[in-house]
C-alpha cells in the first residue's frame, strides 16, 4: 500500500484482546486508497480457511513471543478463517520489551498473512 502511494497506511494495532490493522476514517472513499487497495488485491488475507502449514507459523510465532519475555502470550485462535491473539489483561503492549518481541516474532509469519512483517 505504501509503494502505491499510501504512505500512511497504519501497521498492526495492539488493542487490549487482539493484534489488528485499524484504517483511518479518512481511507472511505479516497479514490487513491481504492487503487492502492485494488493493485494490492492478490496480498490482502483472505476469509479462506488458514492452512495448517501456516497455523503451524502462527504457533511458531506466538512460541517465540514466550522465549522473549512475553509470559502468557497466547496461542493463536483461527476461526472462520482469521487468526487472533486474544492477549490477556494486563498484558503492556507498550512496553519495549512487547514492541522488541512482536518486531522479531512476526517476521515468523509469512508475508502476506495477518500479523506478518
């Protein structure tokens, strides 16, 4: 998106139960983001079905998060395709050590799923 003129497309978000990428209101309708959006297509996450070599990934990831500090970071929940980590109260997603984990856990992930890199 940024390579299409997006420059302010927002990376992953941290909210208090998941790890999302929240757009901007001023995204809707912009003529610019729906070209970006459309040449991007074929890179977006799907509702397809997360296969088992990628949920395998997703494991990795969160396993990884662990070995860096982040005790009682979850595992993974995929449903109807998506993937989530539903973080537990408390859990500093602020927090420099968070922040350090997360930039070298999800380069597990491959790019192109949610969460990646």
């Amino acid at each position: 998106m940024r390579s299409h003129g997006i420059g302010e497309f927002p990376g992953p978000a941290v909210s208090k139960n998941t790890i999302r990428v929240v757009l901007p209101a001023n995204f809707k309708g912009s003529t610019k983001f729906r070209v970006a959006s459309r040449a991007c297509r074929k890179y977006a996450p799907t509702s397809q079905a997360i296969t088992p070599a990628e949920q395998a990934d997703y494991l990795k990831a969160a396993d990884c998060m662990r070995s860096h500090g982040m005790v009682g970071f979850p595992g993974p929940q995929f449903s109807n395709g998506n993937v989530t980590f539903p973080l537990p109260r408390g859990m500093d997603t602020n927090s420099q050590q968070f922040l350090r984990a997360r930039e070298i856990c999800q380069n597990l992930i491959p790019r192109g799923l949610p969460y990646s890199s």
